[in-house]
C-alpha cells in the first residue's frame, strides 16, 4: 500500500500544480491517472497548440507546459500511478482516506484532492454485438504488450493514427492482422497511411474498407468477428483478438458516487479553499464549480494554492502555518 | 429568422429560431439552449462531443471541412449524417433541418 499526506486524483494541469503548493508545506503527494501520461486534457487532447494566457509565457504549447510542470514538482518526488482509474474512496476508523484503483492498487491519504477535470477518459466504443462480454477476453482498447499478440489473429477497427500505428506495428508481431475502417481513405498522417496500404498490397495485412465490425461469438473467449460491407452483406473472420481505437473520450465516472454535492457533472466546493461538503476533500480545476467558475488552466493553479493551505490545516492540525514567499526560502526538497 | 429543430436523446423534437447574421456555430446554440453536449474543445474539431445526426436536410449544409473530417473519421459509429455542431455556422443553410443529439459515446 502507498502511503501519503495528500492523494490527488487526476494528474492534469491543476494535479500536478497542486504537488507544487503542497510540496512548499512540506507536503508529499501522490497522482493518480487513468491516462497512461500526466498532463491532462494538454496531452490528450491538443499537445501541439499553443497556449497564450500562462503569465510569464507569451506563449508555450500545452505539452512543453506540462514538461515544465513536471519539471517544477520533480523536487518534491511526488508518486505516480498512471494507467489506472480512481473506482473507491473509502474513509477508515483512522480519520485517514483509502483511494483504491481498478488495478487494486491502495493509497492511503491524510487528504484527498480531486484534480479530475473533465472526468476520467475512456475508449470510445463502438456498437458491436456481445462487445462487453468478450472484454478482457479477446477485445482490449490499447495496446499495452504487443508480444501479447504474438501469433494471433487480431482484427483492429479504427481510422485515426493509433490504428494505423498500430496495425504498422502488429503486422511484424501478429499471425494475421486486419483493419477495418468505414471509409475508404484515411486521413492523418500521410506517412502511416501510405505505409499502410503498401501492407496491403504486399498481402502482409488485410485492410477491409467502407466496413464495419458488427458482431462477436465465441465460446468463452473470442473466436470470431463479423463484418458488414457496403452492400450490408456479412462476412465472418477468425479473431482472436479485437482491438477498436477510437479514441478516448471524458466521463466523470465513478466521482459521482462518493457522496459529494454535484452539479452537472461538476462538485460544488467553497471558494474559501475549495473544500467540498466531505471533510478532508477538495476539490481544484476543471472539475469543481462555484458561482463565476472559469475552466482555465490559470484559475485551476490559483485554486490549488489556496487549498494548499486549508489542507496542510487539516492534514497537521497541530502544526502552525505561517505564509512564506519561494524567493524568500528557496525550494527545499522533500526527502 | 432561421429555423430548425432539435430532438433530443429522449425523441422529443423542440423547434429553434435564430434571428439571421448571428454569428454563431449549431454547437453554441445547442449549448444555449441548455442540451447536454460536453463539447469540450470549446468548438475546435478536436473533441467530438458535440457531434449530431442529421436527420433532414443534410444535403444543403455545407460539406465538413478537413478539420471536420479528420475527427468524424476515427470515431466508432457514425455515418455520413453525422456532423460536428461546432463547425456548422447558424444561417440559412441549417433552414427547416432536423438535427439529433445522439447518444454518448
Ligand atoms: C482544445 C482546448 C484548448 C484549451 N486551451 C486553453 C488555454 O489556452 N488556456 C487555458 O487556460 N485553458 C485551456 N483549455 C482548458 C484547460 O485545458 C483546462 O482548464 C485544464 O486542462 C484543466 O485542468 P485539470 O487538471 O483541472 O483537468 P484535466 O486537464 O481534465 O485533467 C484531469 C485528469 O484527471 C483524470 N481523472 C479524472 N477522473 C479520474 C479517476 N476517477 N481516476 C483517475 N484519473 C482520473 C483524467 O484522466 C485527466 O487526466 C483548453 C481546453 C481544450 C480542450
Ligand atoms: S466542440 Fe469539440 S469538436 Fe466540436
């Protein structure tokens, strides 16, 4: 089990900040992020824009932001677990949190901040018969081991570039592979989707166009895909494994459960220090809401700052605060 | 004054009038009129949580653009009906559409 004063779930922008303003009370933190990178709606969503309203940066693109935060925490040596999704919040006879993930991963925590933005991504998936049967038993939305396909016969569906990549990828790894795309171009990357149809020419891939993936059978694990054409005429295909890219799209998940006052898919907090009506949690950024709320990365930063403050209260009730300025005392390492 | 109409998940429709030379997208409308679409990137064809289906009159809307189409192309299920709401302009072109907001993803 890991072991912290603050567990913070969500390592967007304003999860990774509030390390720093945590970390200057001497603090530890530790992130927790469904997403397999910190970062936020920056990384996911527009790595490659750039961002104009940081002081002090007349411009800086999201993902070099999210470089230089991770930069500015390293000091304080917060944890990270990444890839895995924030299911239970549990209060113990200690006075103490438990965070538990869908991994079975355990934090256990004097505080809690949510830092859960927009709320956890998730793949988007498509509708195909018996889809959520056979996961975890032949369907999977990422690619995490590609050895695991070693051999196999895997159909992948998708036209954005995780499919192109992946199905460049898999050709060398897996027995047989086949991509499925509705349409019949791919746009995105150039490069990848030349490289793609060379595959196909050569007969080192299948590529099935203008096609989608309706329906899955078999016998405990997957066993076989079907395919509908233009004409809606079907076909069926041995699989082993299938693996839709889609993307990844927000859901607020399972925050909504933990008993906390929710507006529209957003947790209402004071703005005193951005508490919410459950002692001991925050919650900071895109994901609270108050009158005259902003959703900009600015206003999540100010937001960890004063919670800081409220949380070192409630994490060290013994201890006295005094307001010190980072010019004056420097930045000292958390061992 | 432009008119449209709007279904929502649960099948009730609720027409729509714009005064025309309101510079607006279909997505900013829909938000205003308090539907239940994220559209999370704030209208710059990178989220698609604002997409919609077209249900009547998609032959005289404008065709997407490439923005449009690069992000209607990776999505799961969506059809040549399916459009983003934040790339379509409110003006005659979206006159007596009917446009749907399809389930979440
Ligand atoms: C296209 C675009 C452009 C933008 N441009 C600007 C701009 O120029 N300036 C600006 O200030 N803002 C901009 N924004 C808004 C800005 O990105 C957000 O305000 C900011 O990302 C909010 O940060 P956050 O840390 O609160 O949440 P997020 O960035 O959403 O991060 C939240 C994290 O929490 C994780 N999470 C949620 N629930 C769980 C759970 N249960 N378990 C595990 N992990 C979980 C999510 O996976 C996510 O990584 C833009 C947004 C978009 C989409
Ligand atoms: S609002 Fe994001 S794609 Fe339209």
């Amino acid at each position: 089990m890991i072991t912290t004063d603050i567990g913070i779930i969500g390592a967007g922008p304003t999860g990774m900040f509030a390390v720093f303003e945590a970390g200057l009370l001497k603090m530890h933190c530790h992130l927790i992020d469904s997403l397999p990178q910190a970062g936020g709606q920056l990384s996911e969503i527009y790595p490659q824009k750039p961002i104009y309203d940081i002081p002090g940066y007349p411009a800086i693109n999201a993902q070099e932001l999210v470089d230089k935060l991770s930069e500015q925490i390293a000091p304080f040596h917060p944890g990270y677990t990444l890839g895995e999704r924030v299911e239970t919040l549990q209060k113990l006879d200690n006075g103490s949190w438990l965070i538990g993930t869908n991994e079975g991963t355990q934090i256990s925590c004097k505080a809690v901040v949510i830092a859960g933005g927009l709320g956890c991504f998730e793949p988007r998936k498509p509708e195909v018969d018996r889809l959520a049967e056979f996961e975890g038993k032949g369907v999977m939305y990422a690619v995490r081991n590609p050895e695991m396909f070693r051999d196999r016969n895997i159909v992948i569906a998708g036209g954005g570039d995780s499919a192109l990549d992946w199905t460049i990828f898999l050709a060398n790894v897996a027995k047989k592979v086949t991509l499925v795309h509705r349409g019949d171009t791919f746009r995105g990357a150039p490069d990848a989707a030349e490289k793609v149809a060379e595959l196909a020419r050569t007969g080192a891939i299948d590529l099935v166009l203008k096609s989608r993936v309706v329906a899955l059978d078999g016998a405990g694990h997957l066993e076989q895909v079907t395919i509908t054409g233009p004409g809606g005429d079907n076909r069926n295909l041995q699989a082993d494994n299938f693996i839709p890219l889609f993307g990844l799209s927000p859901k607020l998940g399972p925050i909504e459960d933990w008993g906390l006052n929710i507006d529209r898919s957003a947790i209402e907090v004071n703005t005193f220090d951005y508490s919410t009506n459950i002692d001991g949690i925050f919650a900071i950024g895109d994901i609270n809401t108050y009158p005259g709320k902003l959703k900009l990365i600015l206003c999540g930063f100010h937001e960890a700052a004063l919670m800081a403050q409220s949380a070192f209260k409630y994490v060290y009730p013994d201890q006295r605060l005094t307001f010190k300025y980072t010019t004056v005392y420097g930045i000292t390492e958390l061992a | 004054m432009i008119n449209f109409i709007v279904e929502d998940r649960n099948g009730v429709q609720q027409p729509i009038e714009i005064p025309e030379g309101i510079s607006l997208s279909l997505m900013e409308v829909l938000k205003g009129s308090d539907y239940p679409i994220l559209a999370t990137c704030g209208g710059m064809a990178l989220c698609a949580t604002c997409r919609v289906e077209v249900l009547k009159g998609l032959e005289q809307l404008p065709e997407p653009g490439d923005e449009e189409l690069d992000i209607l192309d990776t999505l799961p299920f969506v059809d040549e009906s399916s459009r983003l709401s934040c790339q379509l302009r409110v003006n005659e072109t979206l006159e007596g559409c009917l446009f749907r907001i399809p389930e979440e993803d």
